[in-house]
C-alpha cells in the first residue's frame, strides 16, 4: 500500500490492529500502534482501545 503511494488510514490500521490483537501477536500490534500514534493519522477511540480490549480478552 505504501509502496504504491497510498499512506494508510485510521480503518486500515484500525483492522491490522485487530487482526494482529486476535491471533496472539501483540508484540506486532504495538509496533503497528506506535506508528499509528508517530503518523498523522488522528486516533479515534475504537483504535486506541483495540489493544487494551484484545488484552483483557487474553
């Protein structure tokens, strides 16, 4: 995506993060998470909350 030019939103993010969160790879959710929050891209409260969710899940 990036490659092609086209910089991710907050959905594109929003379901790396919850796709990452689900199947156990935190340690791959908070790097996408610490890029999110060094991009532009402004944090909803959907976002910000998928990590904690999946973590209190586990």
């Amino acid at each position: 995506m990036v490659f092609c030019g086209v910089p991710p939103d907050i959905w594109t993010y929003s379901i790396l993060l919850d796709g990452f969160c689900k199947n156990g790879k935190l340690d791959k959710a908070l790097v996408i998470f610490e890029d999110l929050q060094k991009s532009a891209t402004e944090l909803n409260i959907v976002t910000y909350n998928i990590p904690r969710t999946q973590r209190s899940e586990a």
